[in-house]
C-alpha cells in the first residue's frame, strides 16, 4: 500500500513539473509577442515622423529626388510588414534609407538650424532609442525563453508541446559597418 502512495505522489509531483514548466513557457511566448509589439509600435511611430521629416527636407534638397523615393519606400515596407523578418528587413532599408537623408541634411546648413528640422530629428533620435530598448528587452525575453526551451528537463517537457527556440533580432551587416563621418 505504501508503494501505490509513493507511485502517486511521485506521479503528482511530475504533472505538477509539467504543467510549471508548459505555464512559463506559455507564459513566455505571449511576453515575446508583446515585446515585439513594443518594437513594432516604435518603428510604426518613427514611419509616421518620416513624411514630416523628408517634406522639410525637399523643401531645402528639391533636387534630391532618389533620397526621397528611398525614404518612402522604405516607410511603405515598414508599415506593410507582416512579420519579424520583413519587419527586420524593412527597418534596415529604413536605417539605410535615413542615413541617406541626414547626409542630404548635411549639404544645407539653413536646414540643419531650421526648427522645424531639429524638432524632428530630436524626435526621431528619440524613437532611434525606443527602438534600441524594445530590441534589447525582447532579445532579453528570447534569451529566458530559449534558456528554458534547450536545458534539461525542460526541454523535455518543450518538445512534448511543441516549443523550440526563437530567432533573436539582429543588426543586419550595413548596421555593423563603421559610420564614416566628414566634416567638409
């Protein structure tokens, strides 16, 4: 009899593990989805600065044309990302694509004390930073997640119900070459 007791409550104390570990790995899953809804907010509020930042600038740069189409592509593939990885691959395009038009900013100084301008660019460097924190607290989230997905046991227990490991958000290689900065 006590044999069945201890069979029982080691049989307990097992589904009580499972059901723990399959919790926080539920549990982490829907703090992934939120924390790239914090990234996705971000660069949905940076595309929503950019038409003001390029019609300030066309009015200095009437002549830099491709600039201002890149900008605007860039925005559209932002806004019409359905996933991490084209929301990734459209925020480079964008990185790339405003990089452009601050160096286009540098050619006109009357821009660069504009108001306007500064105003935005201040608001842009601030969404820049929103940016870099949402990335960093889902990679953090991600990290937790795929910690518990790959250690014993409780990866045991991930396989069973079906998690594996999730892809960090990374720079792409244009974002990790060196900036060149001149001042002609």
């Amino acid at each position: 009899m006590n044999l069945v007791y201890v069979v029982l409550i080691l049989i307990a104390a097992l589904a009580v593990y499972v059901l723990t570990v399959y919790n926080k790995l539920a549990q982490f899953t829907v703090k992934i989805k939120e924390a790239w809804s914090q990234i996705d907010v971000q660069l949905k509020l940076r595309a929503d600065l950019i038409p003001n930042l390029v019609e300030t600038v066309k009015g200095y740069a009437k002549h830099e044309k491709d600039v201002f189409e890149n900008v605007t592509k860039a925005r559209a593939a932002v806004m019409s990302a359905t996933n991490p990885d084209q929301v990734q691959a459209a925020d480079n395009m964008m990185t790339s694509a405003l990089k452009s038009l601050f160096a286009v900013a540098e050619n006109y100084p009357e821009l660069k004390a504009n108001e306007n301008f500064m105003k935005l660019q201040d608001d842009l460097k601030a969404v820049e930073e929103k940016i870099a924190y949402a990335r960093q607290f889902y990679n953090a989230v991600l990290r937790d997640y795929n910690n518990l997905v790959v250690t014993v046991p409780s990866s045991i227990i991930a396989k069973m119900f079906g998690f594996a490991q999730k892809e960090f958000f990374e720079a792409s290689a244009q974002e990790r070459q060196n900036v060149e900065v001149s001042f002609q």
